[in-house]
C-alpha cells in the first residue's frame, strides 16, 4: 500500500495512477485534518463490489463456506473437459 500527500500526487498523477492500474497498488491519499481518501484500479473495485454483493447474501456466503468445507474434506470430482468444435 503506498501512502502519498495530495499536493506530490497532484504533481505526479499519471504516475501514480499507472502504479494502481499496472501495479495493482492501493494508495491512500492523504489530506489535512485526516479527511483521507484511498484510490484503487476500476478493476479492484470491481472486484471488491462483486464480493461485497456475494457475501452480503447469506444463502451466497453460506453456499460458498460449504464448498470451501468440501474442498477442504477432499469432497471433490474431477473431469475431463470436453473441447466444443468451433465448426459444428
């Protein structure tokens, strides 16, 4: 996580934003009397309100703990993947 005043990251925005996209960093801005902010890539975001939504449902998380449970007791099926012909 990289930690960066607003006045450097005014002066640096582009990279600084490459790091978070490319890098995959997080970077918290910081600002007077503590009013931070913290920037993160689209695709970070994206993912965060993804597992905030999937999590947030009960029956979801519920779901996805049990599978894990299995996963972790060796509960598990493998398979050969059938390739689909692009022509057909």
């Amino acid at each position: 996580m990289l930690a960066v005043n607003y006045t450097n990251l005014r002066d640096n925005m582009k990279a600084y934003m490459d790091k978070v996209t490319d890098d995959y960093e997080t970077m918290i801005v910081t600002r007077k009397d503590n009013k931070n902010v913290v920037m993160i890539s689209e695709e970070a975001y994206n993912n965060l309100m993804e597992n905030v939504h999937v999590m947030g449902n009960k029956s979801n998380y519920d779901w996805l703990m049990e599978s894990k449970a299995q996963l972790e007791r060796g509960n598990v099926v493998t398979h050969d993947l059938i390739v689909a012909n692009a022509d057909e």
